[in-house]
C-alpha cells in the first residue's frame, strides 16, 4: 500500500483560516487569511483526478483544474501560476468572488460525501503568492501596429487588456471612475475582495503595456466616434447599473437607499476618494433592513454590519432554497448576525417624511410554468418590521448609453447590446469595429463570465486584425 492511499481522506476539506467573527465585524478586510505553509499542496492533493473532470466542465473558463491542482500538490508555483493564466486572465480574483458551490467545486466529484476540493482557494493564493515572488505572465513576443481601445476597465476589460496586450497590441482601457476594476473596486466590498488585490493587477497589466485612461466619461469627456475612428477596434465593456425599481410606496422617504450608491459610497469612503455625491448613511445604532435575496443584497447587509447597525435584517419574498445569492454569502451573513426574514414580501416602506418600517407579508411558494418557485401572498398576514434605514436591492438591468445607438451599437428590447450572429465574429457589435461582452452583453452576470467574455472577445478582435496571438 502506498504511503498515502486517500489524501482526501487523510486531509479533510479546509478552507484557509477564517478570521473569528468579532473581529471581522469591526473592519472590511477579507475574512479568509492566507493558506498555512503547506496547506495549499495538501488540499491540492485530495484531487483524484477523477478522469472526467466535472470541475473544468462546470469553470465557466474551462480552466485546467486537475492539471494546475497537481502543480501545487508538487510545489510547482510557477508553473501552476503560469497555467492558471493561460485560461483565467484575473485567477486571483475569481479564486475569491466565484460562487464555487454553484460552478467548480459544486461539480467536483468528491462533494458528495467527502467534501469538494477547495478549489477557488487555492487558485487565489497561488496566484498570490506567485505574484508576491515575482512571478508574471509572459510578455508580448513581439509588438504589432495595432491599436485597440477598451471602455470599462471592469473584469470584461480587464481580461481582454490582458490578452490584448500580451498578443502584441497596444491597449489603451478608458474608465469614467478614478480606480480600475468596475465592480470589483466599486461594488464588491473588500471584505470579499481587497482592493490591494485589485491594484496588483493593475500594477501587473500596466508592466505589460497596458494603458489605463480614468475619469474619463466616454461620451461626456470624449466621443466615442473618436475612439471608433482613432483605433483599429474597440472593447465595449460598461456593465449593468440600472437598478430594478420595485416602486414601492415609501421608497422616497428619507432614509431609504439605493444599494449600489450606498456601496459605491462606502468603497469610495474606504478608498479615500468619496466625492460630494457620495452619501454614505450613519448607520450607527440603527435597523437596517436590506430587502432582497441576491449577491448585492448580501454585500449590502454584512456592510450594514460593519458599518455599527444594531440589528440588520434581510427580507427575501422566497425561502433560502431559492435565494438568488451565494450559499457561502448567506452563511457569511448568517455568521455575522444578519437576520433573515424568509418568504416575506414587501408591500410599503412605512414613515412619515422618513423612514420607520418596512410592511411586508408572508408569502407562499407556488411552482410557475417554468418550475421555478412563485411567491404569493398569503391574505391578512402583513406586518411591520421597524426599520431606521432601509437599503433596496432587487438587481440591475442593462444601462445602454445614448452613444450606443448614434455609432451603430445594436441592443435588444431589454438594452442589452446585440453581439454575434450567424453574420458577424463573436462578440461583434452590429458596427463591424466595435466588440462587446460582460454585463452589457449578459446583462447583471458574473465576473467569471465577464472574464470568459472579456478573453474570447480578444480572441475575435486579433482575429479581424489579423494578428497570431
Ligand atoms: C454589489 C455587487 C456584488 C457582486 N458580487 C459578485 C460576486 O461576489 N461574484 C461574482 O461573480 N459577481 C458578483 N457581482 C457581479 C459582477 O461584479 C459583475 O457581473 C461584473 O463586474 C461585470 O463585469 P463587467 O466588466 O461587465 O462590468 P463592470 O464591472 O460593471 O465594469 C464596467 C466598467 O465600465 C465603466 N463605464 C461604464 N460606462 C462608461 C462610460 N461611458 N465611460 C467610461 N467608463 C464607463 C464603469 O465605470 C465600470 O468601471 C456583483 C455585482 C454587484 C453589483
Ligand atoms: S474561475 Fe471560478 S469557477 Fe473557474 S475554477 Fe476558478 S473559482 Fe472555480
């Protein structure tokens, strides 16, 4: 019998320490420290390499999970880094923000009974520590004359500036905010996702030659037919910030907020680059109370947490099976004292001049057509749930700018942009120069779909320019 028959047995699933909960509350650093010396390898190491790899199957990057899993168990970093890049151009950053029990790791074989590979952490802290070392991703073999302009320096951005740039292009990545990153900088809190994080990579992707132009408003600051004109293609990659309006009677009292303005503000505030119009609630003392169920709602709520709320609750018209949100998320939330109010349906936002409640009814759950469950509300059950700040998270729509239209950038009914087609590239706009993908394609996605399409839209664009990447 070999010296380790079963590591998955000999090495239980772990996650890096998670900081203890009284002290995570009090500030916004991550809640995961670093893997201890050789927990990584050995984590690694419980992979079977089953021979089917459901894990790669269900990475929306199809990255090489099996594979990259053996580097680390063998203490190959660089290597492991090195092909982590080569389908994952922001590893470090979807190791983090995944919802892994939904995509890797809820398909890895050994998650029923033993406990799936920690998957998302390792990719993360072995593209950190490789980038602490020194490590990098190769550079361009060689410089072409092309020039490609990208708007949003999101992940969808990100992503294609890398491949971009590395193929021999220059990149110029245009952004009407001051920091790179879209949502990972802005919407997404540091204690998911720390911003220090966010400018490694930049510091990485401008080393490669990429150059990011912020406070830059496309369309306000700078035409984009300029753009179109000046450059041999252009990224289209502005995401999806119309927020769902549930027009609830009350919303416009004082004391109720919008969610992302109310994260934006509070990553500004942290950032120390929080403008006049960036209104941040004294949350101090107060009930919060957060309605809606999905990743946004969550970020929302463990803010309210650390941001002094005496007690925050969250109201979702569903029950937990059918949360929009991440299971870890809600944990987390649950973990940290956030209150849940299941399959309650919100009917007024309650005040006079301002806020102090929130009606809400019980609701049952009724299978649509679709077999998806349907809240209905159940008669004479409404109630007040008191509240001193109520935070509105109920998702985003596609924010087509005007601009859109004038260069010839189709969108459907729903203003999501129109890209591919029996007649055009991938990700190809209906003017043939302009590409487009991530959140202003999908409309409110993921990141690590905003990085698939960020990847595969370089892929279309060297492509028409003619470039071997
Ligand atoms: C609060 C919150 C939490 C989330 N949490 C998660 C999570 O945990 N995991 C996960 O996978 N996904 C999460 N998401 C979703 C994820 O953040 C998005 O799907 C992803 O960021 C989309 O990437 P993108 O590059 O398409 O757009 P964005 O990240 O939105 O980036 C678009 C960029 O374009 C810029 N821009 C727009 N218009 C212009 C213009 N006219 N001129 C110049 N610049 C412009 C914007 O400033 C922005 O920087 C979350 C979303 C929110 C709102
Ligand atoms: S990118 Fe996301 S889904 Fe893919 S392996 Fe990493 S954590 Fe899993």
């Amino acid at each position: 019998m070999s010296e380790k028959p079963f590591p998955f047995l000999k090495f239980p699933r772990a996650l890096p320490r998670e900081i203890a909960i009284p002290i995570r509350v009090v500030g916004f650093g991550e809640i995961h420290a670093d893997f201890a010396d050789g927990d990584a390898g050995d984590q690694a190491s419980r992979c079977i390499d089953c021979g089917n790899p459901y894990c790669s199957w269900a990475c929306p990057l199809g990255n090489r999970i099996p594979q990259w899993l053996k580097l680390v168990r063998d203490g190959r970093i660089d290597d492991a880094a090195t092909l982590m890049h080569e389908t994952n151009p922001l590893p470090e950053i979807c190791g983090r923000v995944c919802p892994q029990d939904r995509l890797c790791e809820g398909d890895c074989t050994l998650e029923e009974g033993f406990g799936a590979v920690t998957i998302g952490a390792i990719e993360r802290s072995i593209t950190d520590e490789a980038l602490r070392r020194g490590w990098r991703p190769s550079p361009a073999p060689s410089t072409t004359d092309k020039r490609v302009a990208i708007v949003g320096a999101g992940p969808a951005g990100l992503a294609a500036a890398d491949r971009l740039v590395r193929a021999g292009v220059a990149v110029d990545v245009f952004d009407r905010y001051e920091e790179i990153g879209g949502l990972l900088t802005f919407g997404i809190p540091p204690f998911k996702l720390e911003k220090s994080v966010v400018r490694t990579r930049r510091a990485v992707l401008e080393e490669l030659g990429v150059r990011f132009r912020l406070g830059v408003d496309i369309g306000r600051d700078l035409a984009f037919d300029a753009i179109v004109a000046d450059y041999d293609a252009v990224f289209v990659a502005t995401g999806a910030y119309r927020f769902v309006d549930a027009r609830l009677p009350g919303q416009d009292l004082a004391g109720v907020h919008a969610a992302l303005p109310f994260l934006i503000a509070n990553a500004r505030h942290l950032l120390g680059t929080a403008a006049a119009g960036d209104v941040l609630p004294d949350l101090a003392g107060k009930r919060v109370v957060v309605l809606g169920g999905g990743d946004t709602a969550m970020d929302c709520v463990r803010t309210a947490v650390r941001l002094g709320a005496a007690r925050v609750t969250c109201a979702y018209r569903r029950d937990e099976a059918n949360m929009p949100g991440s299971r870890k998320e809600v944990k987390n939330a649950k973990d940290e004292g956030v209150i849940f109010r299941f399959q309650a349906q919100p009917l007024s936002i309650t005040g006079n001049g301002t806020v102090d409640g929130v009606e809400i009814a019980e609701t049952r759950l009724v299978a649509d057509n679709n077999g998806r469950a349907r809240a209905e509300i159940v008669e004479g059950s409404a109630q007040v749930i008191p509240a001193d700040i109520v935070i509105l998270s109920f998702g985003f729509l596609p924010s087509p700018d005007d601009w859109f239209e004038t260069s010839g950038i189709g969108t459907d009914a729903s203003g999501r942009v129109e890209v591919g087609g029996n007649t055009r590239l991938p990700y190809q706009t209906a003017n043939p120069k302009v590409f487009a993908g991530g959140d202003t394609v999908r409309g409110a996605d993921l990141v690590v779909r905003a990085v698939l399409d960020g990847r595969e839209a370089a892929k279309a664009i060297l492509g028409r320019l003619g470039v071997i990447a």
